[in-house]
C-alpha cells in the first residue's frame, strides 16, 4: 500500500517540472533593446497637414520627422540617420516580423537599400501618395491595409545603432498610425523587426513563484 502514494507523489513532480519548464525558462533575456510607445497616439492622414517630430531615444534631438499632406505621406530621416527603401521615389520598404534590420538591407530583399542622401535628393522617403480623380480616391504605395515595420539606422554618442518603427496605415489611403519603436543599444547591432526586451529575471522569478504556488495549492 506503501506504493501508491510514492507512484502519486512521482506523477505530481513530474507534472510540476512539466509546468514550471513550461512557464519559467532559463533566463538568458539579452536585456539590450528598449522598446518605447508614444504617450500620445501618432497619426497621420490626408485631413491634416503637418509633421511629428520622433526622437527614438529621448535625448531631445529629432531623429526622423513624419511628414503629411493632401496628397502624400512620407518619413524624413535627419541629420545622417536612415531607414530602408525601396527603391523607385524611394518609398518606404515595409518588413514584416522578424526580418533582420543590419547593415545589408538586402538580406531583407535583393531591392531593398538604405536611403542614401546623397541620391535621394527629395530628402523624404514616402509610405504613400493618393489623388482624386472623376470623384474617387487613388493610392499608390506598399502600405495600404499594412501592419508593418520600418528598418531604422540612427546615430547617437557617435555610433550607429539599429531599430524598428511599427505603423499601422489604413486600407487606400496614405493614412495611419505609429504604433512604436525599439532600438538595439549596442553599437553596429542587428535587430529583429518586432523585437522587443525580453524579460527580466526578476521577473521570471516572480512568474516562476508564482505558478510554483498555484500548482502546489491545486496538487
């Protein structure tokens, strides 16, 4: 009789570090990203006419400015930031989760660059345009109906740091919203498109105790 308890006691420590392996993983979190949303929604469309400044890293310098009119939306990177291109106005590349943002865009796709402002002499890069003809609105762009991120390049202390922005632009139109940004805080650092800080071991810790608690109350 001794043996059923010791079989019981088996099967609920083994269910134990089935959940606990399942909800607390080693803590190997690199720490090295900052993720930042906007206090304030960011929105651009045709109805308004105007820029938001973006300073990715809270340093009080503009480090790419979001440009609208009645006819077009468009990023502007300042100073010698950049971001990636597709290139034909050049337009804005929209990459999806996931995609490498370094210093070869085109491992991304054979087309993509880096904005170069020497040859980009409009100094914008464009995330759509639209025009009204015979009553009916016309986009052109990559953007319409897209979730999607923008592969950044910007310069703070005097390196080069890799990032991310998410917009979300509306279906037809060149009109939308920054969702946020994240950078890598460690110079000439790939980033993945999405990527954002992973958590803290204290804060595994604290998940792991508490699950430990809750399976051990239910056991």
């Amino acid at each position: 009789m001794r043996a059923r308890p010791a079989a019981i006691a088996w099967v609920r420590g083994g269910f134990l570090a089935l959940i606990l392996g399942a909800v607390c993983p080693v803590a190997t979190g690199q720490g090295t990203i900052v993720f930042q949303t906007p206090g304030q929604p960011i929105y651009y469309a045709p109805t308004l006419i105007g820029s938001n400044n973006l300073d990715l890293n809270g340093d009080g310098v503009t480090d790419f400015a979001l440009g609208f009119d009645l006819s077009r939306a468009y990023l502007v990177p300042q100073l010698s930031n950049s971001l990636v291109v597709i290139p034909t106005l050049p337009d804005v590349a929209p990459l999806n989760p996931g995609q490498t943002v370094s210093a070869n865009p085109s491992s991304l796709d054979p087309t993509y660059r880096w904005y170069d402002p020497a040859t980009d002499t409009s100094g914008l890069a464009f995330l759509g345009a639209q025009a009204v003809f015979d009553g009916q609105l016309f986009y052109s762009g990559y953007w319409s109906g897209r979730d999607a991120f923008v592969g950044l390049r910007f310069q703070y202390g005097g390196e080069t740091h890799y990032g991310w922005m998410e917009i979300n632009n509306y279906v037809g139109v060149a009109a939308g919203q920054v969702l946020g940004w994240a950078y890598e805080t460690r110079p000439d650092t790939p980033i993945f498109a999405g990527a954002v800080p992973e958590p803290s071991t204290l804060s595994l810790l604290l998940a792991c105790g508490a699950a430990l608690w809750l399976v051990r109350k239910r056991l």
